[in-house]
C-alpha cells in the first residue's frame, strides 16, 4: 500500500510541477482539483434545471422531448445539453483524480 502511495504521490507531483511551470501555481488546474469539481457541479446543476423544466418524463413523450429541446429551443436546449454532458463527465474524472490525490498524500485519515 506505501509504494502505491509513493508512486501515486510522485506522479501528481511531476504533473503539478508540470502545471505550474505552464499555467502560474494559483491558477494551476492540478492543484485545484476539489475546487474545479465544485464548478463542475454548479454546470451540471444549473443545466439539469434547465432541462428538467422542458423535459417531459413520460414513457411514450420523453424521445419527443428530447427532441423538442434539442431543435425548437434556439440552440439553447443543445448547448445546455452538451453542458450538462461534458460537465458531468469532467465531474466524475475530477472527482476521481481528487480522490487519488488525496489518497496518494495520506490525508484520508485522522481528524480533521
């Protein structure tokens, strides 16, 4: 388990190091992680809202819906589809990359 923390703790470190000398160290992206999860969740939020409020959730009407919100919404209903897609998905990896970080630095133990 120490050398899976070890090696998982020299990973993030050649990355973060790697982000800091691209983007400034405030602004590394890396380092950020549980803060860009958060944004990610306020999108995926704010768009399934959005779309929950046009969406019709019947068995023989949700396709038409999903249609209807796609095409007949001015290209809002698509672009807080696609929102609501790409978000969800960088959540979860965000999510994931945060915990293996976390994990990786021994901070899932203890009081806080």
């Amino acid at each position: 388990m120490h050398a899976l923390k070890g090696l998982l703790r020299a990973l993030f470190a050649r990355v973060e190091n790697a982000g800091d000398r691209v983007f400034t160290p405030a602004w590394n992206p890396f380092s950020n992680l549980g803060a860009l999860g958060w944004f990610f969740y306020w999108i995926v939020a704010a768009s399934g809202i959005y779309l929950y409020i046009f969406f019709d959730t019947g068995i023989t009407q949700a396709w038409q819906s999903l249609e209807s919100i796609t095409h007949e919404h001015f290209m809002v209903g698509s672009i807080m589809r696609s929102f609501h897609r790409y978000a969800s998905d960088a959540l979860v990896v965000m999510t994931f990359m945060h915990l293996a970080r976390e994990f990786s630095l021994d901070r899932l133990r203890g009081k806080r």
